[in-house]
C-alpha cells in the first residue's frame, strides 16, 4: 500500500515539470490518456484524428478555463460516437467516451452545476464498468473526480470510498503523481470534515516531499488550502506566509497576467472575507478586474462576475459607494447584453446598484432602479420568487422608510 514516508524515501528523482496541484494542469494530466487510443473500426483513420483535434481543443480551453468554450468539443465527441456507434461500442471509443464525459462533468463542476456534474460522471462509471476499465489511468481520474465534487457536497462517505478506490488502482499502477494529488483530496475531505489539524498534517507531509525530490513544482493550490486552514486555526502569520506563496509560485511558473494567476485570486477573494480581511479581499478583487479585463471580451459574462465581486465588496465590506456604484453598473450592463442567461446575476445586480444609490443617499435614482429591476423580475421568475419580496423589502425599508 502507498505510504508517503516510504515514498519519499525510494523516489529521489521525480518526473520533472509535472503540476500537481494546479487545475488546468490536473485537467491536462487526467487527460493524457487521450494520445494512446487507437483509432476505431467505426471511424476512419481521419475522421478519427477529428475526433482527437476535437478533444484537444476542448482541453487547452479548459486548461484556461474557458468552459463555456471547452465542453462544446466534448460534447462534439459524445454525440459524434454515439450517432457513429448504434450498436456495441468499441473499447477505444468506449474510453475516448469516459474521458469527454468526465471532461463536461469537470466544466459543469466548476460552473457550480453539481447535479448535471454528477450526472455526467455516472455516465462515465457507467462505462468504465461495462468495459473492464475499472484497474485503468482512467478509472482512477474519474473517481478522483467524484471524490472532488463529493467533498464540494459534502458527502464524506462517498468521498473517502471514491479516494480509496483510486489510492488502490494508482498503488497498482505506480502512477505516482496521482497518489500525492490523492493525499491532497484527503486533506481536503478531512478539512471540509472539520478535521483542520488532520488536513494541515497531510499537506505539511506533502510539502516535505516536494523538498526531498528536489524538483519544481506549482504547488501554489496546495500554498492555498493550507493558508486557508491556518486561518481557521486562528494563525493568521501562518496564514499570510501561505497564502502569499500561493501567489509568488503562481506568478513565477504562469506569469503576472495569467489566468492561472487570475483563478487563484479568485480563489482568495472567496476565503478572505469570511475572516474579515476585506481591504486585502479588495486589493485582490481590483487586480484580478485588471487580468480579466485582459483575457475577456468587453461583454463576457464571466467579466462581469468579476465586476460584480468587486462591487459587493465595496458595497458591503469597505462601504467605498462611488466606486460600488461604478463597478455594479458596469457588471449589469454586461449582463444586460445576456438577460437569457442571466437572470438571476440581472435582478441582483438592479437591486445591488438600487441599494448603492440608498447609501448615496439618492432615493430617487433608488426608487427608479429598484422598479426596473421589479418589472424585470416580475417578467422573468414566477410571483412566489424570493426575488419580488427583496424587492418589496428594500424599497419598504429605503425609500418609505417602513
């Protein structure tokens, strides 16, 4: 069985250049699969080497995670074998196949749409079984995969039988690099278990075997979560010293503007203000505005979450209202340009910036706001929508002053 100490005794070199804790990297190593497979009897040898351009596409946008652009080629790949393969699948296709559903289920994850996620990996399982593939790479990934939106869910069991599925198929496969990520899930499940000291043990042992091999890797998520961790000790040295390696090891393998960068600050401004340290959750917000505005077309959505983030926090954390107002109104104009598919980031926002103009003590730039934001409410959610009575609440409470 793999034990970590006896690990950092026989490997003194190590595979060089692997990233083991970064995402996008994880989603390129869980894919690597993909250069093996062998061309199926259903597919000619060129419609086949499609296939795997198709796959490859949708992977370098997941690599910057661009899901929004990545799990239409998989999604390509799912209905191009499955209409070409009435019958019995192949096990070629049949492989090609899990690895393009989990590859949706990772986008859906992390677009926070944990059911269809789900779905999406049963899919997967669902083959892995039928064709045997349940000693292979592949299986491991998957549970791996499970395990991760388990953890997100709250789901221990699930999670702990899913990491131990995966440490006995990586052991017999000696496919080291999975088995430290594994400790690392472990960390994370004893940490969302509230087992903090437990978790911070696991990647502290984790850290001392990057420095016994001697090589370099990003381990800037792993700086994160233990950053994270002694927050919740309450050792908030401890804390900044992680926390702020998480973003040197960052900047020195990706770069300043990176969207590596760009997720790790997102990252931050998520656990920041749950600790009350707004004015760095600030600084982090307004830097990472500047990257995506580089990254990101003036309309995309996804640049106006950053706006938005942005503008809670100087709304609600740091009562800055002038540049509160000025970054609200920017995200809803975006979003504006989206109502499809944006409702719900649409009617916050009207009320967010209706809220701001309160503060400013403009009541009549309020009221108009907040009754824009009401009509488009009232069009796009049904009447018992928790919605109306925000509505309904802060015009009450702000402008006739019930």
């Amino acid at each position: 069985m793999f034990s970590l100490q006896n690990f950092i005794k026989q490997h003194a070199s190590f595979k060089q250049g692997a990233s083991i804790f970064t995402s996008s990297l994880k989603l390129a190593r869980r894919s690597a699969l993909i250069h093996h497979i062998h061309y199926s009897a259903n597919f000619s040898t060129s419609a086949h080497q499609q296939l795997l351009q198709t796959y490859n596409a949708g992977l370098q946008a997941s690599r910057y995670y661009k899901f929004d652009e990545s799990m239409p080629h998989f999604q390509q790949i799912i209905s191009s074998i499955t209409a070409a393969n009435a019958g019995q699948l192949s096990r070629e296709d049949s492989l090609l196949l899990v690895q393009a559903y989990r590859n949706v289920g990772e986008g859906l994850k992390q677009k926070k749409r944990f059911v269809e996620s789900m779905k999406e990996y049963v899919k997967a399982l669902k083959l892995v079984k039928a064709n045997s593939f349940e000693k292979t790479r592949e299986a491991g990934l998957l549970y791996h995969s499970i395990a991760e939106l388990s953890i997100e869910q709250s789901q221990f069991e699930e999670a702990t039988a899913c990491l131990e599925k995966a440490k006995h198929i990586f052991s017999d496969l000696n496919e080291e690099v999975d088995l430290i990520e594994n400790e690392y899930l472990m960390g994370l499940l004893s940490e969302k278990s509230d087992r903090n000291a437990e978790a911070i043990e696991i990647w502290e042992n984790i850290l001392k075997f990057n420095k016994k091999i001697g090589k370099e890797f990003n381990i800037s998520h792993l700086y994160l979560s233990l950053g994270r961790s002694y927050l919740k000790e309450g050792n908030q040295n401890k804390a900044n010293e992680y926390l702020e390696k998480s973003i040197e090891t960052t900047v020195q393998q990706f770069g300043e503007d990176s969207l590596e960068h760009l997720h790790i600050y997102s990252r931050l401004i998520e656990i920041l203000p749950k600790y009350k340290l707004y004015e760095k959750a600030v600084v982090y917000a307004e830097r990472s505005v500047k990257i995506a505005e580089k990254h990101l077309k003036a309309d995309d959505p996804d640049l106006g979450r950053y706006y938005t983030r942005l503008g809670e926090l100087y709304l609600w954390k740091t009562k800055d209202y002038p540049k509160a107002l000025e970054t609200s109104q920017k995200a809803l104009e975006i979003y504006l340009k989206h109502p499809s598919e944006r409702k719900e980031e649409i009617a916050n926002l009207y009320l967010q910036v209706a809220q701001t103009f309160a503060y400013l003590e403009d009541r009549d730039q309020a009221f108009k706001i907040s009754m824009k934001g009401d009509d488009f409410a009232r069009d796009n959610f049904p009447k018992k929508h928790p919605i109306h009575f925000e509505y309904y609440a802060f015009r009450r409470r702000e402008i006739y002053g019930g």
